[in-house]
C-alpha cells in the first residue's frame, strides 16, 4: 500500500510517504514537510488506496461466502444480482436526479440500496415450501440480474452525453474520488462484516457437506443461509455503494486462497479479505499508470485478469462437469 501510494503522475519516494503518513498518524514529523507532497499523499492517494483494499476485502470475503451459501464455485456477487441492483440505484441517482440527490438520496446511497433489494429479490424467490434450495438461488439471481441490467439499460437511453460517461465509468468501477469521509462507515461494515462471518466459520465448513448432513449436525440450514445472504448483501452493497461495479474479485480471489490453505473457512475467510485488499491495491495501482496521466477502470482490468482464470478454472474443476 506504501508503493502505491507514492506511484503516481507525480512519483514521490518511499520514505518520504512514510514520513507524511506517521505524521498525520502519530503527529510525530521525521524532517521537513513537502506542502505540496503532503497534499498529494495525505488528502488524494492515501484515501484511495485504503478504499481500494477494503473494497477488494468486501468483495473477496463477499464471494467466498456466496460460493459456500449456493454450493456453487462459480458464484459471486455479479452472478447473484446484488451488483447489477447496485448499478440500477446509482445511475437513476446519476440520470433522474442529475447527479444530486433523488427523493433524499445519494448515489451512494442509492447504489447500497438497490443491493440490498437485489439481495432481497433472491432471497424471496429462492425459497419454496419456506427452504432455500442452493440451485434456485442461483437461477434467481441471474434473472433478479438480468432484471435490473435491462432496466439500468432503460434508464442509459434516457441520458445526456455528460450523464452517460458518468455511468459508464461507475458501472465499470473506481475509487478515484475516495474521500476521507467515505472511510469509517466502509471500513467499519467489512471489518465488522468479515469478523462475523468469519465466527461462522465451522458451520460454513458444515454446509460443505451438504445439506443432509448440516442438519444432522443440528445446523439450522435455512436460517443459516438466510443469515449469510443478509450479510454478503450488506457487505456488497456497501463497497459497490462507493466503488461503483467491480467483477472477478469475488470469484477469483477465493480460489486462490483455496488453492493455498485449503476450505476451511476460518482461515479461508480472513486471508481471502488480505489477498483481495492487495489484489485491488495492485488492480488501481495499474489503472492510472498503464495509461497515464488517463485512468481505466478497475472493472476493465478486472475483467481482462479474471477472465482467464474463470476459463482455468472451468477446466480446472471436474466437479463442474
């Protein structure tokens, strides 16, 4: 995260990030302070580094907790709805609501909102005889998906020029505008999020083993899974609320932890939080030097890494045939 932050269009030496950042820190000051140096570091860089790791953290653990709740490898917050229920928020925000609030909300807001309501959406229609069958989740939240993508295409044709490059660079994801203020609520719902589900780490292992035996075990598998969506969409709709769309690190970041220290959830989760917060980190730190001084979007560069994998992965897992 030091790296990154002193990498930019203005490069700025390793030590001398550190120094600005203890000081804010700490208040201790290690030699003469750049004005303008600190103002790069501290009010434009650092926020937006810390933002990209927590949102890579939510999004990862986000995944890995969906891939056990639907006993599907391929699932992830994209898969379920709760991204495309988050975009249709935002850009109606964005489009109706000319970029300021809309019947008292923000875009953040918003885009939280319609998360959770995609998560609802699923929820609703993935029971039956009041259980929740893993496949109908799945199935549900496809066309939950599809739903609120061709609404939020609905929505596109109504917009001005100005209007539709905001859209189309938050539905492809950013965290360019992290500001110091967005960070305690983020930070406070995945740390406290992840450290939840992360105490629900042997029954995530219990659900494993199917259903069947989950319930001999004396797990509640209904309610559990109900539990795990309520929180995954929380967890979602929190970081996509400030980053906007962001796909893959929910589906390749719990792999790769699986690959390394195997399925159990309690070191699973915690771990997937630190590799998708270092992945992101790496991913944003690309996006504004590969075409500088441009910027791409995080989802371009996700999409072009994650994709590949999910290929690997298709060929990988023969559980999928």
């Amino acid at each position: 995260m030091i790296v990154a932050i002193s990498i930019g269009a203005v490069d700025v030496p390793v030590g001398d990030v550190w120094g600005i950042v203890l000081h804010h820190v700490t208040g201790a000051r290690t030699g003469p302070a750049d004005p303008a140096l600190d103002q790069i570091v501290w009010n434009f860089r650092t926020p937006r580094v810390v933002l990209a790791a927590l949102v890579g953290a939510g999004l990862a653990v986000s995944g890995a907790v969906l891939q056990t709740v639907v006993s599907n490898p391929l699932a992830d917050p994209i898969v379920l709805g709760f991204s495309y229920g988050a975009t249709l928020g935002a850009v109606l925000v964005i489009t109706l609501g000319g970029g300021v609030a809309l019947a008292g909300l923000g875009v953040s807001a918003a885009a939280f909102l319609g998360a959770v309501a995609a998560g609802a959406l699923v929820f609703a229609l993935g029971r039956r005889r009041g259980r929740m069958a893993p496949t109908r989740l799945v199935l549900a939240g496809v066309a939950v998906g599809y739903v609120f993508l061709s609404a939020t295409s609905f929505v596109q044709l109504q917009a001005t020029p100005t209007e539709l490059r905001t859209v189309m660079f938050w539905m492809l994801g950013s965290v360019a505008g992290a500001q110091w203020d967005q960070l305690p609520t983020v930070a406070a719902v995945v740390l406290a999020t992840t450290t939840l589900l992360s105490l629900f780490g042997r029954r995530l292992n219990v659900l494993l083993a199917g259903d069947e035996s989950a319930t001999a075990l004396g797990v509640d598998v209904n309610r559990l899974r109900a539990v795990l969506l309520v929180l995954s969409a929380l967890l979602t709709g929190t970081v996509i609320a400030v980053a906007g769309s962001i796909g893959f690190v929910g589906l390749m970041i719990p792999h790769l932890v699986r690959l390394t220290t195997g399925a159990d959830h309690r070191r699973l989760l915690p771990l997937t939080a630190l590799l998708g917060a270092l992945y992101l980190v790496l991913v944003d730190l690309l996006s504004r030097t590969l075409d500088r001084p441009d910027e791409l979007p995080l989802g371009i560069l996700t999409a072009l890494l994650g994709a590949p994998f999910f290929l690997w992965l298709l060929r990988r897992d023969k559980g999928l045939d």
